[in-house]
C-alpha cells in the first residue's frame, strides 16, 4: 500500500476516570492519539430491535502496524471530518507487512 493513501485523520477516544471534588469519579473520554488510516466503507445493515429500526454502518480502517499496537479494543474511534463515533469491532495484523486493518461499527 502506498503511504498516501492514509489520508483520514483518526482520532482515538479512551475512557479515562476523573477525581472529582466529592471523592468520586467521572467517566470521560479523552483522546488517547490522532492517527492516519484509509477509509473503506464496508457495509450499512438497517436492523430492528425492540421496536426501534435502526442503521448499523460499518468501515475497515487500514493504519500503520506500529500504530495499530497503540489501540486497544475498548478504544472508541472519532472520524475528524464526520459525525459520529465508531466501536471497534475486530482488528486484524496481518493485511500486508506493515498494516493492520480494523474493522468498526458507528454507535448511533
């Protein structure tokens, strides 16, 4: 794969746990890193779940190896030019020898 090809900047959301002021916590996420990925759409599957009908978009991320070290599965990925979050659902290390794709889910 050719280096400019990653040309969608990711960000990398973590849950982070905050002290607050009455001796509690906060739950907040915090971005853990900005990568560059490529973007590919893979699917949109509409679903109905008690009731309610609801859109499930899906895309592969291809980034870096190294990079891809970085990223834990709880991690939430922030597109920076689109609306919306996206939960990782598999990454997989071995596309080609230097990248790893990640596949990922928009929450709605």
């Amino acid at each position: 794969m050719n280096i400019g090809k990653l040309n969608t900047r990711v960000e990398v959301k973590r849950l982070t746990k905050t002290a607050d002021t009455y001796g509690g916590f906060t739950s907040t996420q915090a971005t853990a890193s900005t990568i560059w990925a490529y973007k590919k759409d893979s699917k949109g599957d509409f679903k109905t779940e008690n009731g309610k009908r609801s859109r499930y978009d899906e895309i592969e991320l291809i980034i870096r190896k190294k990079t891809a070290n970085g990223i834990l599965d709880t991690d939430l990925l922030k597109l920076v030019s689109e609306d919306g979050t996206y939960r990782i659902n598999s990454k997989i290390d071995s596309v080609e020898k230097y990248y790893s794709k990640i596949v990922a889910t928009k929450i709605k």
